[in-house]
C-alpha cells in the first residue's frame, strides 16, 4: 500500500473532458485527482533492470509491483502509471541492494510496509494506527466468506439433521417395542415362581445337588481306605524283602531321574507354548489398542461435532427468531450425538477393562513363565553341583573310594545315625563363617610387612628432616632479603629526598620539600610530601597554588629520575603554567643537577631558552615552514650570550634537495 498511498484515492476516467465535467458538475466536497487515461502514460521496468534483479538477490526475492497486482484491461494504463516503476522485495536487506546497485536504482517496497528511494529516501518504521480502507476492505472480504462458509455448513448440517431424524423415530420405536416385550417377560417369570410347581422342582434341584456332594465325598474315602491298605501291603513286602528293596528303590530313584528328565522337556514344551500364548496375547493386545485408538478418533471426531454444532446453533440464536426452528432441530441433532458420545465411551471403557484384564493375564503368564524358568534352571544348577561336588571329593579325598563300602554300616565311625552329616556340614559352614570374620580383623601377614612398614617409617623421618632444614634455610634467607630491601629502600629515600629538597630549593628558592612517612609510622609503610615556605611547614598542598604544586610534581619525578639517571629524557612543555622566573629556573636546575643527561626540551619561552646548548627555532617565511638551528655561546660567567645562526633550511629548500 506504500507504494499507491498518494494515488489511493484518486479517480480514473476515460478523457479530459470527462473530467472537466466532473470537477465543474460533480459536487465535490472533497479535493481530489482525476487521472484521464488518454493523457497518462504507463511506465514499464525494462526487462533487462528486472533480470538484473533478479540475479542480484534471485526470483523469489524481488518481484515487480505490477505482477503482484489484479486489475481489468480498461486501466491497464492507469495501473502501469502507478506501479509500473517499482520493485516488491521480503525484507529490507535485499530492498537496498536492489535499490542501491548501479545498474538497477529503482524504488522497492519490503512487505511489511519499508520503502527505499534511489534518492536516499527511506520510509518505514512504525505504521499509523488507524486502518487503511485497503485493509478495511480485506477484512469485509473475510468477513463475507465465512459467512458464505458457515451458511454452506448450516445447510448440511440441516440436510444431516433430517437424514438423522427418521433414524431417531425408528430407534424409539424399536426401544418402546423392546421394554414392552421385556416388561411382559419379568411378568410372566413372576407368576411362575409363584406356582407350587416350581417350589417342588426349586426343591428336588436342591436335593439332588446334596446327593451328588455325598456321593462324591463316599468315593473320596472309599479311595484313601483303598490306598491306604495298599500301602499297608507295600511295607510288609518291603520289611520281608529289604535287599530287594533296596535295589527296587534305586531302581526307582533312576526312574525318578529320567521322569525328571521327561519332566523338564514338557516343561520346555510348556513354556514354548506359553510362549506362543503371550505372543497371541501380544496381538489381541494390539488389535484392541489399534481397536482404543480408533474410537479415541472417533469420540475426538464426535467432540469436534458437537462443539461445531454448538458454535452453529450460536450462531443461529443470533440470527433471530426466524432460525428458532432450524435451532431447535439442530440441538436435537445435538443431544443424539452426546447419546451417541455416551454410548461410543461405554464401548471404548468396556475395551479398555478387557484390555487391563489382557494384559493382568499377560503378566500372570510373564510370571509364571520366569517361575518355570527358575525353577528348571536352579534344578539343573543342582544337579550339576552336585555332580560336580561328588566328583571333587572323589579327587580331594582318595579314602572315600575305599570307605565309601562302610558308609551306614552301624558300629563304624560312618554310622550317619550317630553322626548327623547335615550337622556336621552345619559346624563346618559355622567355623568357616567365624575364619572368615576374624580374617577380615586379623593380619595374617602382619608380621611379614612389619620389616617394611619400619623402613617406610624411618625414610619418612629422614626425609621429614630435610625439610625442615630447607624450611629453616629458605626463611633465613626470605629474612636476610628483606633486610637487604629495607636498606636499600632506605638507602633510595635518603638520596630521593636529598635530590627533592635540593631541586624543589632550585625551582622556588626560599623553599623546602621533604618525604616524610606519616605519624607513628616507617619509611616501609609509606611516605608523604611535606613542603615549607622559610621555616614554616604547610599541613597539605591544598594549601599551595597550581603552579607550586607543578612543581612539587616536576620536583619529585625529577629527583626520582635523578636516583637512577637515564641518558636521555624528553618534556614537553612542562613551563605552559609557570611564569618566567620559574621557567627560568627550571632550565638552570636541569643545567646543574642533570649534568650526565642529554634533555629534549619543548618550550615557547625564553626562559628556557637561555639555558639550552642548542636551539631550533621554527617560524613561516612566504607561507613555507622553515627550521633553524642555532648554537648558544657564553661570553662570560654573567648570563650574556650570542646565538650565531649555523643553519637554515627551509621545507622547501629539502624538497628541491631530493
């Protein structure tokens, strides 16, 4: 809109005259511009700036306005003179470089509204409140084709209602018909347990369930008296015969194994085949979840209806009185899809419980499955140790070959009646619990390290030893330093405080100047700048004027620098704030104290003039700066000099030297 914001509201026709018309008959009462369109002329962006543009920033990044924009053929020429000259480009990095490139400099508009001017006009940043007609326009366009939208969906919605409607009659018809038939049925069942007939048969049920108990518990002891004389006989025949029996027992006892043996593969079997039982499990278990899911859609599905239905019927009240019956119709549609809802979260709670149920079953077989497992696999863990146990003994312990014939034997020290061998396993699990306790207490190799623990102990006093005499070494030392620090400080503010007073003395005569360290304190805790005016000594050098307390400073980095004196030194106008007299004097101080110096020195005053060795003078003759160099000679011991001019050379003159 930035780019036609001006021509927004202007009014095309087709001439001039049309115009004139409008503008002398039409009643204005606004002011507006008449565009003829035989008077205008379109303006076109050659094709040659838009590919340029293009492959500058790419073809999805810059558009031409007039490719953005629908109109009819009639103004063609009106809209080419509004937006034939600009280009449309996302954001306002890629608006400059197409505005700003050489070869292009055209004016581009970003999309939110930034506009950029080969000129170097930049519009943009924060927008009007008020809305455009533009938008005002967009948002009706919106407004009317939701409209269209929801009537579209009332429409169905009422074709769905009248579909639905001759369903519901027929469903109450069926239910009135079924609770008739059902309400006859309990009827009929009631008179009938009022007659004596069913009294009598109720009774003879009874009797024959208590003749089916008696029975079955006759044959239950018919059964133990069978087995237990049976069992009778079995230990007669066992006392008779022992030696028989003996060897039928572990004949048994390999029967035994092997039946264990076949007992273990049906187990194996089993738990193939529960197994394939959780597999089965597993699937019905996803089919019903697949089964949840999609009922969860569907009563998702049923929600959004009724909430459709519900923001339509709002929609309809508002409509007024006309729709009431539409309304009315539609909340019946309404109310059958909550029963349909209500019935649809029956039905996915019944899944759900018989999925909780399938999978409690899932869980009881998991278990019992890890039950068989542990209990085959501690089986076959048993009997390999004890294999094995029987084995190592054999080897560890030669005599049970040759004992083993007397194990039982009563009267013999194998009598295992006498000698309990669970116990005897007992103690020895009991003493070897208290070894292992007292093992972890006792060192048994305790006298073994004794010889090198006591090593270790005297290397260590050893070394400790040297320690502390390097300790005592190094602190003599650090004390000895310090000594030899303080001395030389002192040394230092000695001859710094000499130097200071003397050149302070120098610069101001009739002064004194001192660094002092503070009350109750040493030179090592810090110094202080006292000054004195004859005898009198000021408490600060707040007390001084800005000159003195220049040089107060100059003094102290002098005699500082005077301490340890480099060859050369440099100032650069150090005298800007003193008058002549202390100019003057710094010169004569510089002449008298630094004497194994060389001084650069800065100045525009005489001054320090009178005390230089050698002066360069500059000054501008015809405009040109030239540098002299004069020497300065001492007539005699008063202060009168000669300066003879050893040199001119111009900047000029150096130029035509090169």
């Amino acid at each position: 809109m930035i780019i036609y914001l001006l021509q927004l509201y202007n009014v095309v026709v087709d001439t001039e005259i049309t115009a004139k018309q409008l503008l002398d008959n039409g009643q204005l009462k606004k002011r507006y511009t008449i565009i003829p369109l035989n008077k205008i002329t379109g303006k076109n962006i050659d094709p040659q700036i838009v590919k340029k543009a293009e492959t500058l920033v790419g073809k999805e990044n810059v558009s031409t306005a007039l490719s953005l924009v629908g109109y009819e053929k009639d103004i063609e020429t009106a809209m080419h003179y509004v937006f034939g000259s600009c280009f449309v480009c996302p954001d306002m990095n890629t608006s400059k470089k197409v505005t700003y490139d050489e070869k292009i400099m055209k004016k581009t508009v970003t999309y939110d509204g930034d506009s950029f001017d080969p000129a170097g006009t930049l519009t943009g940043g924060a927008r009007k409140q008020n809305t455009g007609i533009l938008q005002k326009l967009k948002e009706l366009k919106h407004v009317e084709d939701a409209l269209n939208m929801k009537e579209c969906q009332l429409k169905k919605v009422i074709n769905e209602i009248c579909c639905i409607k001759g369903t519901a009659e027929r469903f109450a018809q069926l239910k009135k018909e079924h609770d008739l038939k059902k309400q006859e049925f309990n009827q009929i069942n009631a008179k009938l347990e009022q007659t004596k007939h069913h009294e009598q048969l109720t009774v003879i049920k009874n009797l024959q369930i208590s003749i089916d108990e008696q029975e079955n518990i006759l044959k239950k002891a018919e059964k133990k008296q069978k087995h237990a004389t049976d069992k009778v006989k079995e230990l007669e025949k066992k006392l008779k015969n022992a030696k028989s029996v003996k060897a039928k027992e572990l004949k048994q006892a390999e029967d035994t194994l092997s039946k264990a043996k076949k007992n273990m593969e049906e187990s194996a079997k089993k738990m193939k085949e529960k197994l394939q039982e959780v597999d089965s499990v597993k699937l019905e278990t996803e089919e019903l979840q697949k089964e949840i899911s999609n009922y969860e859609c569907l009563l998702e599905t049923c929600y959004k209806n009724i909430v459709e239905l519900e923001g339509e019927i709002l929609e309809l009240q508002k409509g007024g009185e006309i729709h009431k019956s539409a309304v009315s119709q539609a909340q019946e549609a309404v109310n059958k899809q909550k029963l349909l809802l209500k019935a649809k979260n029956k039905e996915i709670g019944e899944k759900a419980a018989k999925q909780r149920t399938c999978q409690k079953e899932i869980k009881t077989t998991k278990l019992q499955m890890q039950d068989l497992d542990h209990k085959i696999t501690k089986h076959q863990k048993d009997f390999r140790d004890a294999i094995k146990l029987v084995e190592n003994l054999l080897q560890e312990y030669e005599w049970i070959t040759e004992e083993k014939k007397f194990f039982g034997q009563p009267n013999t020290g194998y009598d295992f009646k006498v000698h309990d061998p669970k116990e005897a396993g007992r103690r020895i699990s009991k003493l070897t619990e208290t070894k292992e306790k007292l093992s972890k207490n006792v060192n048994m190799r305790a006298m073994n390290m004794l010889g090198k623990a006591e090593e270790q102990y005297n290397d260590l006093i050893r070394k400790r030893q040297i320690v502390l005499n390097d300790k005592s070494k190094i602190a003599s030392v650090i004390v000895e330093l310090d000594e030899k620090k303080n001395d030389a400080l002192i040394k230092a503010w000695t001859q710094v405080n000499k130097d200071f007073n003397s050149i302070f003395s120098s610069l101001l005569p009739g002064t004194q100047a001192k660094l002092s360290p503070p009350d109750s304190k040493t030179v090592l805790d810090g110094l202080e700048v006292k000054v004195a005016f004859g005898d009198v000594w000021k408490e600060s050098l707040s007390e001084l004027s800005g000159g003195q307390r220049s040089l107060v400073a100059l003094s102290l980095i002098l005699s500082l620098l005077l301490f340890n004196p480099a060859p050369i030194y440099i100032l650069d106008e150090v005298d800007a704030a003193l008058d002549l007299s202390h100019t003057q004097n710094i010169g004569q101080m510089i002449k008298s104290h630094f004497q194994h110096s060389q001084f650069i020195v800065v100045s525009l005053k005489d001054g320090m003039f009178t005390n230089a060795n050698i002066l360069f003078k500059t000054k501008f003759v015809d405009g040109v700066s030239t540098v002299s160099r004069h020497i300065q000679q001492t007539m005699n011991s008063r202060t009168r000099t000669s300066l003879h001019t050893e040199e001119e050379i111009t900047v000029k003159q150096r130029k035509e030297a090169l």
